[in-house]
C-alpha cells in the first residue's frame, strides 16, 4: 500500500511538471522563465506529496503501535507520568509481566524507553501532550533505568532508577 501511495503521488508529480511545461509553452516567455516555473511548481508539489507521505507513514505506525501495544490482561499495571522533569514512576517493582501506562504530562512531546537486564524498548513515536500509551515488558530481577528518548532531552530530564526484586 505504502509503495503504490509513492507510485501515485510519483504519477502526480509527473503529470503536474507535464502540464506546468505545457501551459508554459503557451505563453509568450523565455526559456529560462518557463524553467524557473516549471521548477517552481514542481518544488512545490513535491514539497506536499512529502508532507502527505509523512503524515500517512506516522498513522500507519501509530495504528501498528496501538494494535500491538495492548497488554495481557495478567499483566500488572504501572502508571508512569512523563513530562519536562523526567520520568515518574514507582523506583521498586516485583518481577514478571508489566504494563507500563505511560501518560505525557508535559507540554511538549516525550518518549518512555526502559533499559536494563536485556531489555532496551520504547515507543516508535513520541506521544504528544495529554496522551497515554501502554508498554508491555516481562521485567526480571535487576537493575533498570526509565528516561525520555526524545533527541535533545538527554541530560536535561531526571532517569528514573528501577529495581526489580
């Protein structure tokens, strides 16, 4: 499906860059202008088929993340707030299945990635203020470390340290 959206959009262009060439021979100007309009249409095309294309691969992956994102319905719940402070959460957890209910609280866009004992998971997508999404992990014995992985929050937000007993 994503290949014949490209295909499409690829045929639009084309068709718009043929017709801009057309309209532009019909008109009485130069060589240089027609090209530069010609340009002009095409740079702006492809600039909204890009725009298109992006908006329909992050749907796409949101739809995929939800579907499998769903815990068991064995698995103990854990709310974790994300936000412009860091992550907060409970720092001590027994083993076993974990559904991490992570809610964005802040005012901007933030991750929730949990590290440690083999395991290094986070969402696909940053979740935007004021939305929750759910994480399922099977947590072992150890020592674990939950951050924001939004590039360029690094150091600037609290990791949360989690032990597993």
């Amino acid at each position: 499906m994503y290949m014949s959206t490209i295909r499409k959009y690829f045929l639009i262009i084309v068709g718009l860059l043929a017709l801009a060439l057309v309209s532009v021979g019909a008109q009485e100007k130069s060589t240089s202008e027609k090209a530069s309009e010609a340009w002009d249409a095409t740079k702006k095309t492809t600039q909204e088929v890009g725009s298109k294309v992006a908006k329909g691969t992050r749907q796409a992956a949101n739809r995929i993340e939800a579907a499998i994102q769903k815990p068991d319905a064995d698995a103990r719940k854990v709310d974790v707030k994300v936000n412009e402070r860091g992550v907060q959460m409970p720092n001590n957890l027994s083993a076993g299945k974990t559904a991490f209910v992570v809610r964005n609280t802040g005012k901007e866009a933030h991750n929730f990635e949990i590290e440690g004992n083999a395991i290094e998971k986070s969402f696909w997508i940053s979740l935007p203020p004021n939305e929750t999404k759910t994480m399922q992990v099977e947590l072992k014995p150890g020592t674990y470390e939950a951050n924001c992985r939004v590039q360029g929050h690094e150091g600037k937000e609290a990791k949360t340290r989690l032990v597993v007993k």
